[in-house]
C-alpha cells in the first residue's frame, strides 16, 4: 500500500525528523512504502508532490503544529501528535492501511490508536494542538513508552534516556 505523511513540530528541528524516520522504518517492516515530508525551522523537506498525494491510498499527519488538509481532501486521513510517529509509527501505519480499506494484520493483543489521534484538533485561533509546545515529557512517561527495535530513533532515545547503548 502506497502512504504519504507530513511530519511537523513547533520547533521543527529534531522531533519531526525522528517521526519521519520512524515512520519510514514501520512502513518498510509492515511492508508498505510511504513518502514523508518533513516541515521545520527549515522550511518543508522532501515536499510531497501532487502525483505522491494522488498515489496515496491514506494520509498520516503526526504534527503538533498546523498542517494543512486541502491537499489531502478524500483521502483516507490519521491524524495524531508528533510523538506519536516517533513511539508508535507502526500503530499508525495499521490505522492507515486499515482506513485504506486494506488487510491489517496485527500481532495478538495489539491495540489500534485513536483514528484522530490524542492530542485533539488544532486550536483555531493558534493552529496548534491542545499539547504542541509544552516539551516537557515526565519520567514515568519515558519508561512507559515502548522501545524502538533499532535505528537512529532508537540511539537517540537512548541517549536522553541516559541509558547505554546495548
């Protein structure tokens, strides 16, 4: 199955490059292909063209920031915050394909995520979601998340974690 996503933050500098990567990484082990544009302080990397969208069996947009839907009008569409594409990318990618209408197989006791993803709708006035901006993540949050199987997002996990690498 063919997937798009955009992935944004406030800042725009580390957190939606670590989505991205994660959703790449899930896509490629669930078996899908998906094409990430990644919106930051830089401006908009790897721009997702028309064909890329027209391609496109479903959208995933893991933001904490704005992004626009216009582009994306009738397509099968998750929305969810930024961590969410780093910490559960392939939860995602299965609410994608399964809003696509394709065949989702999902290991025993695996929950799917909130199709509209926690975090809630962006604020009208602000455009940005409920929890955008905050940066602050508690310590029982951290050790509640689960790990990543490799990877750059992994190494980087570990390292704020303070934890050494295996």
């Amino acid at each position: 199955m063919k997937l798009v996503a955009v992935t944004s933050c406030p800042t725009g500098i580390a957190h939606s490059q670590m989505a991205a990567e994660g959703l790449e990484q899930a896509a490629e082990n669930l078996g899908h292909e998906i094409k990430v544009e990644i919106q930051g302080a830089m401006g908009a990397e790897n721009e997702l063209t028309g064909e890329d969208v027209a391609e496109a069996d479903a959208v995933i947009i893991a933001a904490d920031t704005s992004v626009s839907r216009d582009r994306f009008e009738g397509k099968p569409l998750v929305k969810a915050p930024v961590k969410d594409g780093i910490n559960d990318a392939e939860d995602l990618i299965r609410t994608a394909v399964e809003k696509a209408g394709g065949n989702v197989e999902s290991p025993a006791g695996d929950e799917q995520p909130d199709t509209e993803g926690a975090g809630g709708e962006p604020d009208a006035e602000t455009g940005q979601s409920p929890d955008a901006g905050t940066g602050s993540t508690s310590k029982s949050e951290e050790s509640d998340r689960k790990e990543d199987d490799g990877g750059i997002v992994a190494k980087i996990k570990s390292l704020f974690k303070g934890a050494a690498e295996p």
